[in-house]
C-alpha cells in the first residue's frame, strides 16, 4: 500500500472548503465576523497557518546617493521583518527566495504589486515611500514584514 505523502494539501483543501461553507452561512446569517474571527482563530493554533513576523528582526536600507537598497530573504518567512528608510528617497527592495512556501508570494497591497518567486529567484521592487508604514505579506496573509519610511 503506498502512503500518501500529500497530507499538508488536503489538510488545505479541507480547511478552505470548510472556510468558504462558513463564509456562505456567515454571509446568509449576517455573522460574517464571527465566522472569520472564529476561522482565524483556529488557523492561528495551526503551525503552518499561524501570522509570523519573523521574529521581530529589522535592519536599516543601505544609503546611496540615488537610491535606499535592502534585501529580504524569503525563508521561513521574511528576514529582516521591518526594514527602516528615510521618507520621500527611492527604495529597490530585493526579495531572494530561498525555499519553497507561501511566502514565496508577496503582496504588496500599497503597491498594487503581487511577486511570486521560485527558490533562488530575485525580484527588485522600486518604490519613493511617504513617512508611515509599507506593508508587505505572503498571499495567505500569514507572513509579514513592512518598510517603515521616517
């Protein structure tokens, strides 16, 4: 008997199918909150689908005369998590895949910018930043990072 190796996507499958049956209750009902609170909630206590922030690691983008550059290593989600830039002088934010997960898909919603990377893979994003916060996450919304512009 082979065994099936493929658990992590039925597990998916199953939890989404299980999701989108609620979302149509929750639409039906009006408890649309109370369905996505209770869904998030419970992907929360999964360890594959739990929000991470890789560890609160942040670095300053290296300073040149033209431009801000950092690099985000896209592993067991974002290394650094929280880049720092100066507000109003153009980033190149490079993100290298170096694993295969969902995290190899960044949404940058500010943007209007979807990447997807394959291991090893680089893409360079340029952006002027206004002072605030970019936020950046993998399509699931479960990895996070940001470039903070003061």
């Amino acid at each position: 008997m082979k065994r099936n190796t493929n658990w992590k996507v039925m597990a998916g499958v199953a939890l989404g199918t299980s999701i989108l049956g609620g979302a149509a209750w929750a639409a039906q009902s009006g408890n649309a909150g109370t369905m996505m609170n209770g869904a998030m909630n419970m992907m929360s206590g999964m360890s594959c689908c739990a929000p991470k922030n890789s560890g609160g690691q942040s670095a300053q983008a290296t300073q040149s005369q033209d431009a801000q550059r950092a690099t985000v290593n896209i592993e067991d989600g974002y290394t650094p998590a929280t880049i720092n830039v100066k507000a109003g002088k153009p980033v190149q934010l490079t993100f290298v895949g170096k694993a295969e997960s969902c995290a190899n898909a960044v949404s940058i919603p500010a943007l209007g910018k979807t990447l997807t990377l394959k291991d090893g893979e680089k893409t360079t994003v340029t952006f002027t930043p206004q002072k605030g916060t970019t936020s950046f996450s993998c399509a699931m919304g479960m990895y996070r990072g940001q470039v903070v512009a003061k």
